[in-house]
C-alpha cells in the first residue's frame, strides 16, 4: 500500500461513522429546536389567557346589612321589598352570570352528623347577571325564605358560597364566612366546572330535621 494511502484509510475510517450519525444529530437538534419554540408559543397562549382572564374576571362579594340585621333571602315569586335583604356586588372586572349560591351552617351545638347540614343548596337558588359594579339581590327558586344566622348566635356560622361564571367561560367560586352579625373570611377561587344543580333530598330532609 503506497505511503499516501495510509493516512487516507485512517481519515475515511473517522469519517465515515460521523458521516453517519450527522443526520441523527441534525435531527434530534431539530426535534429539540421543535420542542423549545411549542414550549416558548405555549407560554405566551397561556400568558395572554391569563391577561384575558384577568380583564373578564368577576367577583361577587355579600354586602354588609344594619348593624342588628340579618340578612335574608326571599323566593324569586315573592314581590315584597325586603329592607334588610342580601344584597350582592361585583367587585370584579367582568360580568358574573350563571350564578347560584350554597349556605353551610357550622357550629349547631349537638350536631353529631358526619357532613354538616346544608342549609340553602345552589340548585334552590338563582343569581341574575351582575355587570362589573353592579348589584343583585339573590332569589330562592324552591324555598320561601332564609335568613342568615342571626348575631347573638355567636357559636353558629353561616358559610355562603356564591357560584358564578365569565363571559370567557371560567367559573369562580367566591366564600364568606357570617357570624356575629358580619361577614369576614373572603376568598375566591377558580373551578373546574358548574356545581351540580340537583336538589339532594336528603339535605332537605336534614334541614328540616334540624329546625332553624
């Protein structure tokens, strides 16, 4: 073999095999160049909902009555002007439609039932669509009346969930908290979906059982 050949054989011998595992290379570059960019346009789609949600976000919140009063809620049929009657706003941003609201009772004194007793379900109830700063009053749809715990129960607590959606679609929860006489403990959070609207039989029959 002549002189020149050998450093030949050696360079096609190294060659070769990089020759080879190029394209492989070129390719799993791209697949990560791929990846990155969808990740990096993942991003900023999730960042412009974000701004969107925030720009269309409501928030309901229970406003305060007379100091003595209790609040209350009245059958959607029922025409009387209620002075001390539950009065919402939308603090928000955006329209909250949709709505309902649910009232858990905590605290009753000898009360040894596993699940507390649900007062108000949001399938007996119906909130109109509230623009952002406006005002509703909330209607009972199976239940003639109910009044929140009144301010000498110091040991018993109504907690109100009102249930309520954008025009984006989202639906939010808002959660307070009324005992001795005032609302506190406001929080609002983000669901998944729509709460059933069924009415539970058993909570009804709980309710009445429970005598308040």
């Amino acid at each position: 073999m002549a002189a020149w050949a050998v450093p030949v054989v050696v360079f096609a011998f190294l060659l070769v095999p990089e020759l080879v595992r190029a394209p492989y290379r070129l390719h799993a570059e791209s697949i990560e160049q791929r990846d990155a960019a969808i990740a990096r346009l993942q991003a900023v789609e999730q960042a412009g909902d974000k701004a969107l949600a925030a720009q269309s976000r409501p928030m309901l919140i229970p406003l305060e009555t007379a100091p003595g009063s209790d609040p209350i809620v009245s059958h959607e049929g029922d025409t009387q002007e209620y002075v001390f009657a539950l009065v919402l706003q939308n603090i928000g941003a955006g329209p909250a439609m949709n709505g309902a609201f649910q009232v858990v009772r905590k605290g009753i004194p000898g009360y040894r039932y596993q699940k507390l007793p649900v007062m108000v379900q949001f399938g007996q109830t119906r909130i109109d669509v509230v623009p952002a700063g406006g005002k509703a009053q909330p209607r009972l749809t199976s239940l003639d009346s109910f009044r929140f715990i009144g301010s000498s129960s110091t040991p018993i607590a109504d907690e109100l969930t009102l249930e309520y959606q954008s025009v984006d679609g989202h639906w939010y929860q808002t959660i307070a908290t009324r005992q001795g006489g005032r609302w506190s403990d406001f929080q609002q959070v983000q669901i998944p979906h729509q709460s059933t609207r069924e009415i539970d039989q058993a909570e009804v029959a709980a309710r009445s059982d429970i005598g308040m």
